[in-house]
C-alpha cells in the first residue's frame, strides 16, 4: 500500500508557489524519483511515497521546477497569472477532483506525444541531413582519389608516349626500320589434341503435370488445411441453410431442367437465395440454357440485386438469338425487367427506353405501371436539375456581375485618385509661384485640423457620458436585487 503525503506545507507570492513535500531521500539519486509537473497537476512517488495535488489555478510548467533535497522535494512553481490563491487545491468533490485530474493527465499525454513527434521528427530530419553530407564527404574523397589517379596515370602515359616519339625520330634519322618485337617460337611443337565430338541435342517432349484439385488458388506449400476446412463446412452450412447445396445433388439429378423446377420451387416459396443458388448451379451445368438466367434475373429483382439482374438480363437477350416470334415473350419480358432494374439504379435515363421498348413488344400492365411512374421521377429529377442547373448560372452571372462592378469601381477610385493627385500638384505649383497663397492654405488646413480634434474631443466626452450613466444604472439594478 503506497503512503499517501498529507503533511505537506505550502506558501506562495504574487507569482510563485513553493510546495515542500516530506519524503527521506538520502543518498537517493534523482533517476529513481518520478516527479511529474503539469499546467495544473503535480505528482512525485519514490518506493511506496507518493503526493499527489490538483492545483486551484493553472502554472508555467516550463519554468517551474523541482528540487530533491536528503529529507523533503520542493516544488518552485511559477505562476500563470499574478495573484494570491485562496487554497492550493480546488474545494471539491472527490469525483470531480478525479475527473479534473483525468483530464488533465489526458492533456498533457497529448502534449507529451506532440513533443515527442516533433522531437521524432527533428531527429529524422538530422539523421537524412547527416546521411547526406557523409555522402557528399565520401562523394569528394573518391573524386580526389579519382583526380589523383588520372593525373599519374597521365604523367606516366605522358612521359612514355614522349620516350616512343624521340626513338622513332631516332630511328628516323639513322634510316634504319623500327625494331619490330620477335615473335615467341617454341623450340617443339606440341602434338593437337583430337577435338571431341560434340553430343547430338536431346529431342524435345512435353510433359503433363497433375496438380492436386483444390478450392483456393494458393498452393498446397502456404496452405492452412485446418483453417481451410473450417472456412469451406462453414460455407456449406450455411448453404444448406438456405434449402439448396451442389454437393447434395446426385448425379441423376445434376439436369438443368431438374435444376431449374428446383429453383422454381425455391422461387414460389419466396426462398431467393436458394433460387439463385439453384439457378447458378444449372448454368454451370449449361451455360446456354436460357430460362435459367431469366429465372436468376426474377430471384435477384426479388432480392434486390438490381445489377445482377440486369446483367442476366442482356445475358438471356443475347441467347434469344435469332430473334421470331416464338421469343418474343421472353424478349418482352428480358426487356422490361432490365429496364426497371437499371430505373431501381437511379439510371432513369437508360431504363425508360428499355420499358418503352418492352411495351411496344407486348404490352404487359405491371411495366406499364413502372413506366408511368419512372417518368414522372424522371421528369421531377429534370425538373430539379434544371433548377439547379439555372440556380448554379445565376450564382456564376451574379458572381461575374460582382466581379466586374468590384473592377468598375477600382477603374473609377483609380481615376479618382490620379485627378486628386493632378489637382493637388496643380495647386502646389500655384502656392509655389504665390508664397502668401501657401501659407493661407496652410492657415486654413490647420484651421480644418483643429475643428476636427475638437469635434472627435467632444464626440468622445459624449461616449464616456453614456458609459457612466449605464454603468450607474447597472449598480442600482444590483442595489434593489440585494
């Protein structure tokens, strides 16, 4: 159990506070001490002390400080604003003396952690400076190391071309040929060797690799087996909780058509999920089949996977190919559904030529009924557009107009000021060529001047007239409260 310090003692000035704190710390060093000094908490503990204080008021924490002395920690701490504090700690509840000091240690964790980036930060950036001019220090030492090498082996080259230049002037001059190097001769020559025969290349062949079925694409090598087969149980659970699983399919059953009534079932009894799965199945039995993707589109509108729908859709239209009468509903029908699911996608636009274009197939009263009703969305949407559209260009004019009225103004404050500046320099050309001219003026500026500071002098008495008289009428309000 820690000893929690009550027997502290405190005193304060205008704009210091001095804590002295009980603890024995003799021959103590200071690393061991945690002292923690914030805007308004102090907290110090060694071994099982500990003193802790909320303070009434908050400090400067960077110029206060602690001090460990062999019997008592002092704490010198400046503060904030000049004044005397009537306590050192707020006169509060136990639970709000606990979440004032919460937040305040959350406060200056976030302070700690800021300090801390910028300390992160400023380290990193020295470290890259340091890397670059170790870089820029090695760059130079192997340039001189360079530039010393290419001098020698220049002055070595220099001096050797300069020694073959005066031997074949020499040789030259003496008329006698340049002295060729003799050739290396062998004094027996060597029996050759009998060159091998070189191997025929093998033919070439094919082979054929059987790689163990799996269900993931990751090799067999990274495979987690158990995780694997718990992933793929909990799948076929929760197809079996949906009402149809491939795998429960015998192989006398695996038909599209068997497939499909199945579905069809799954479809009447208002199970879609198990539908689509049913349908699925019988398209990766037939891909061609194309009842199964008009009876998927039905599940997933039914389902709300408008664009799944739609893709199953055009799927079955381009298998409803070529196009005569024996399709025409079924055409109709495709048409329609892909027009409403793509209405459902907030593609108006795109969906009411589809509908229309069903209608003028067969007319059918559930998408005539959709029609009607997209077009009027449609129309209201326009509506809105084009009333935004128009809102959006009378802000741009209204901008533009503001715009050019702003520069109209500057033109005409511009101009404004270029005749003041010529009538100014105009007039002190007249008072310079009229002295007594000038000092009038002069006479009459100051004259201006001096009403001027009078009528603000008597403005102001006016001011401080009404400030007194509201402040006087402030304290007989709080004289009758009382």
């Amino acid at each position: 159990m820690p000893i929690v310090i009550k027997d502290y003692k405190w005193k304060q000035s205008d704009s210091d506070i001095i804590i002295t704190v009980p603890i024995p710390l003799k021959n103590v060093h200071e690393s061991k001490v945690d002292v923690f000094i914030s805007s308004r908490f102090v907290k110090v503990s060694y071994e099982q002390y500990y003193f802790e204080a909320v303070l009434e008021r908050p400090i400067n924490k960077q110029t206060s400080r602690c001090t460990l002395t062999n019997a008592d920690i002092v704490f010198e701490l400046e503060k904030a604003e000049i004044g005397e504090w009537k306590c050192l700690e707020p006169n509060v509840s136990k639970k709000e003396k606990l979440e004032m000091k919460k937040q305040l240690l959350e406060e200056s964790f976030k302070e700690i952690q800021e300090h801390h980036k910028t300390r992160s930060d400023r380290k990193h950036e020295l470290k890259r400076v340091a890397v670059r001019k170790q870089i820029d220090l090695d760059s130079a030492h192997r340039q001189r190391i360079d530039d010393v090498r290419k001098m020698e082996e220049k002055k070595a080259l220099g001096d050797l071309e300069e020694f073959r230049k005066k031997v074949a002037n020499k040789l030259r001059n003496s008329g006698q040929k340049a002295i060729q190097p003799v050739p290396k001769t062998t004094t027996c020559e060597e029996p050759k060797k009998p060159i091998p025969e070189i191997p025929k290349t093998r033919a070439t062949a094919s082979l054929e690799i059987d790689f163990t079925p799996r269900q993931f694409p990751t090799p067999c090598r990274e495979s987690k087996l158990e995780e694997e087969h718990e992933y793929l149980t909990k799948q076929a659970e929760a197809r079996r909780s949906v009402g149809f699983v491939s795998e429960d399919i015998r192989p006398e059953e695996r038909n599209p058509h068997f497939i499909k009534a199945k579905g069809d079932e799954f479809l009447k009894n208002k199970n879609y999920l198990a539908a689509i799965s049913a349908y699925s199945f019988g398209i990766t039995l037939s891909k061609n089949f194309v009842d199964l993707y008009i009876s998927r589109s039905e599940a997933h509108m039914a389902q709300g996977n408008y664009w799944r729908a739609a893709q199953d859709c055009s799927t079955a239209l381009e298998l409803l190919s070529p196009i005569c009468e024996a399709n025409l509903y079924e055409r109709a029908l495709c048409t329609g559904r892909r027009g409403e699911a793509l209405c459902e996608l907030n593609m108006k636009k795109q969906g009411i030529p589809e509908l229309e274009f069903s209608l003028k197939l067969i007319d059918q009263e559930h998408y005539r009924e959709v029609l009607q009703k997209e077009k009027v969305l449609y129309e209201n949407q326009l509506r809105k557009d084009e009333e935004n559209r128009e809102k959006r260009l009378k802000e741009e004019l209204e901008k533009k107009a503001e715009k050019e009225r702003k520069k109209k103004e500057k033109e005409l404050e511009q101009k404004h000021k270029e005749e003041h500046e010529k009538q100014n320099k105009e007039k002190d050309e007249k008072l310079k060529q009229n002295p007594k001219e000038e000092t009038k003026q002069k006479e009459i500026e100051y004259k201006q001047v001096e009403s001027n500071i009078k009528q603000e002098a008597t403005e102001q008495n006016k001011d401080e007239t009404k400030q007194k008289n509201i402040e006087h009428e402030l304290i007989e309000l709080k004289v009758e409260e009382l």
